[in-house]
C-alpha cells in the first residue's frame, strides 16, 4: 500500500524532488519524532499526512481551495482544541495568526464509539497497555480559524505483539 500512495502522490506532484529539498534549507526529516504530539511506546506503524497537509495548504494559498473548505472544524473537536489541546509549535497555516494546536483520540474495544481524547502522554501509555488493538488519531487544529488536518495516526496496544 506504500508503495501505491508514494506512487499517487508522486502522480499528484505532491513529492518533490531533492532539488527542491535542497532549495528550502536541506533535506525534511519524515521520522516519527519530527511530528509534535503524543507518540506511542511501541508503536506498530504510523502514518503521517504532511505531504496532504502541504498540498491542501499550498491549493488554498494558489486560491483553489476556499477558506470555508479548508477551516470546517467539527464543534467538538474545537472544544477539545480550546481546552486540552497541546501546543504544536507552529502557527496555523491559514490564518497565521494563532499557534496551532494537537488534539488526539484513541479509538478502540471498550472504548466509547465516538472514541477517547487522549490528554496527556500517561494516559496514551495507560492505553497502550491494553491487550485489544488502539487506533490513535493526532490533528492539527486552529483555535481561531477552525483549520484542522490529521498529523498522523498509529496503532498501539499490547495486543499487536510487538
């Protein structure tokens, strides 16, 4: 499945070349410890959605993506951004006026169906201790704008045997 994403994305123009690394100040690093937020103990995989973040973001700045496309921020998820959210370290792509923040969910058996916003990285390793398989979810939310992306996602559990 790798293979057939790098496959689009490089279709869709989304991989640039190491030219175009070289041009922005070196090469981006596209390990797990380069995203913000909780990061699971033994993690079995993740996938992270930088590249659709910066394709999404530079089809807004060209003006191909309206700002009510781009900020539609579920009600709940704003809440959870106003009142738990982690600082993420960088400015809202759209608005760039308000720090960005990291909300995330896990989502899983005994768990409730809407899924478990994960606050603090004790209770993402309280979880992660569980013999059923957790899928954990990190977003990238603008407080202000209502802008929002998923930043990657993971599955942890004692469970994936790893």
């Amino acid at each position: 499945m790798a293979t057939s994403v790098r496959r689009s994305a490089r279709l869709a123009g989304i991989l640039g070349s190491r030219e175009r690394a070289d041009q922005r100040g070196g090469p981006v690093s596209f390990g797990p410890e380069s995203v913000p937020g909780p990061i699971a103990t033994r993690p079995a995989g993740q996938i992270d959605y930088r590249l659709a973040r910066q394709a999404v973001v530079r089809e807004f700045r060209r003006g191909r993506l309206a700002r009510h496309d781009v900020c539609d921020a579920h009600p709940e998820l704003m809440r959870a951004a106003r009142n738990v959210g982690q600082p993420s370290g960088r400015d809202c792509p759209i608005c760039e006026e308000t720090e960005a923040v990291l909300v995330s969910f896990a989502f899983g058996a005994r768990l409730p169906p809407g899924g478990r916003c994960v606050t603090t990285q004790a209770e993402l390793e309280k979880l992660s201790q569980r013999v059923s398989r957790v899928s954990c979810y990190v977003v990238e939310v603008c407080p202000q704008c209502s802008w929002n992306h998923l930043a990657r996602m993971f599955l942890t559990g004692a469970g994936l045997g790893t």
